[in-house]
C-alpha cells in the first residue's frame, strides 16, 4: 500500500506554520523568510532553483526526502495562491512558474474547483472540493501505486492529521516564537499516542522530528 | 551581577507547561506525569529522593544545573500548591514534605499573603504580593550574590521573560501535544530576538533548549 507522507513542515517554537497576513507578496505573513531558512540553504531547495549548490549535512538529510518515491500532492488552496473565496480570475497558477517543482498531479482542495491546469514538467493542478478521504482516494489513483505527499498548508495537514490518514510526518521546529498565524497542532491532543516520535538537532538550530505511524 | 535562571522547565509540542486541571492529586492536571518523565530517570532527580541512583547522559547533563550557584527562587502559587483564591487554611506547605528541595528562601508571589513558613534544611517560604521587578528585587537581595532561579509555572516565566528579567532559560520540549492546559509562549513573540537560541535533541525524545540573553 502506498503511504501518505508529510516533509520539511516547518513550525515555530509556539505550534504555526506560517504567520499572519498571507499575500502576494508574503506568502509566510509575518513570518516573512524565518520559518523557511533551514530550508533555503540545502542541496534539494537549490536543485529545485536550477542551482548546483547548497549543504548535504543534517538538514539535507531530511529536506532530500521531500521527493523520491512520490506519484501526488495534495495542497491546500492557501498553499496553492494568496486568494480567498471565489477565484476573481483564472490567471494564477501558483507560486512557482511554469514548471512547477512538483513533476506530479496536484490536487489542490478548494470549495471553488476551477479547470485542471497542465504545466511543463509534468505538474498537473486539479482543484476538487473533496473530503480528506475522497481526495487521498483520488490522489492514490493519480499516484499509480506510488506515494502521496500532503504538501501543507496547516489546515490541509491537520485536517489528514484528524482523520488518521499519514502514515508518515516530518516536522522541523524552528526556534522562533511567532505569536500568530496558521496553527499546525490545534485539535491534535495526544497525536502522539498513533506515532512513534523521533527527534534530531541540526547544527542550524532546527530540530527535525519525525512520526512514523505504530502499526 | 547575579543572574536570573530558568532550569527544567518542560512544554509539549504546542507549548503547554501543565494540563489542564491542575489538582492535589494531579499536580501537572491531565498531563500527569508525561512532562516530567525525562527529568525523573535523571541523578538529580532521583538524589532529591534520597536515591542514588539516575542517568548521567545529556538529560542529567542539563537537569544538574538546576541548582548550583542559585541563591534564591521566584515561584509562583500555581507552583506552590493547587489552592486557588484566599487560603482557607495556612496547613499547606507545599508538595515537597517537610525538607523540601529548594535549600534556599523561595518567593512565592500571591495575591494574598501569609506568614512566612520556615521548613527544614534551609527552605523558607516567603509569600508576596509583588511584580516580577520588585520580587526580583527582594530575591537577590536574600540569594547573598548568588543567582536567583525562577521556578515556574508558565505565568510566572512569561511574566519574567515579558519584563525582560531571564538572562538563562532551560526549556525542554516534549514531543506530546497536550491540546490545553498553562501555555508558555503567550505574548513573546519575537522571544529570540533577545536570546542565542541553543538545541539538542537527547535519546530520551526530549530536544532541550537554551536561551541565552544576547548582550
């Protein structure tokens, strides 16, 4: 069976993955680059830029998973773009141009489905108004036996949190206290009892946890 | 200038210093003893149980520093017993038995005070109604030179750390998420603005951290 897998979801010492005031401009709110930073200096996220360079220590070792063996991503529609509600034009195609570092479907949920969008490489985004249930099914279809990745934002990984649906979450917590924004943990009250919790700290300040499903 | 310490003081995931429902039967409320494991299996734990016994890794590592060098100790009520408004009676000594741990005078803040209780081996609980600054004032001026430890729970640091006062914090994470209870992290945002931030993570599952004030 095909396994539903978090990576590189980044929280603050006080539970939020992203500040307060999403836009255009600042897609972490608040927040600005400091959640992220961790992130920006390994090999994957310079890879992902079309950049030969970035670091292969502790912080690679995990953000290096992000990939390989996924077949789907499913994102939230705050993930996908700064807009609220109704979608007032169908121009936006997401944070990150036309070739998508993605190379898979993604299904993007929203209660306003708009028509799928093919880019080049391979990423494909369908919006659906789905359940947690009904859009895995849906992504594990697409996946072709391969794994599915539940690619954020806070809502999206709470929501397939909730409802039991990871198999598999890495979490890295950056020592920084936000004070507002996107909560990851609320609802989740010993989420710990489904998991076996591993934790390692990086020489960058961040400590990487991971949940693997207790079977 | 003698410094102002915090040492032990653990949170879950989301941030929570105790569970909800704080009583004489459950001093930690629903999170009963899942907070403190890593501290009990420590030496410094166990010595202060007459035991001798306990790890020497990285836990008893951070655990031992708890008392050297502390002269005094700010705590609040919440931390002295589960009683809640006017003492209905003066009985209550706190948790720790007629020689309690502490060795040293202890402030314990209220807002309604009591006579002073003299214990055995060198504790006195001094009871006052006074704000961080002014008790602060009256701790170091009983810890002759020596640091002042501020105790917990979690008001009573965010008070010290909102006023500016902690120039070393001991914080170890817990990998539960406890869903309510005595949050830490309220009101400091941008906490580390003021500190070098510090993290290992220890085979127990505990990642401890350290703040260190930045001069």
């Amino acid at each position: 069976m095909s396994q539903v897998r978090v990576h590189n979801f980044t929280v603050s010492l006080d539970g939020f993955a992203a500040g307060e005031g999403q836009s255009l401009e600042s897609p972490f709110g608040h927040a600005q680059g400091r959640l992220m930073e961790w992130f920006f200096g390994t090999r994957t996220f310079q890879a992902m830029h079309g950049q030969d360079a970035g670091s292969n220590g502790v912080d690679e070792a995990f953000a290096g998973n992000w990939g390989p063996g996924i077949g789907a991503e499913i994102m939230g529609r705050n993930k996908f773009g700064p807009q609220r509600g109704p979608w007032t034009d169908e121009e936006w195609q997401g944070w990150w141009g036309d070739d998508p570092v993605f190379h898979t479907p993604v299904f993007v949920l929203t209660h306003h489905p708009r028509p799928t969008i093919e880019m080049k490489g391979g990423t494909t985004f369908h919006f659906i108004d789905a359940d947690p249930a009904d859009a895995l099914a849906l992504a594990r279809e697409a996946a072709g036996g391969l794994d599915v990745r539940i690619g954020g934002g806070a809502a999206t990984v709470r929501q397939f949190l909730a409802a039991d649906l990871v198999d598999h979450m890495h979490v890295a917590l950056v020592p920084i206290i936000l004070g507002r924004g996107e909560p990851l943990w609320d609802g989740l009250e010993s989420l710990e009892d489904r998991f076996t919790v591993e934790s390692v700290a990086s020489p960058s300040g961040v400590t990487h946890l991971t949940f693997t499903r207790a079977r």
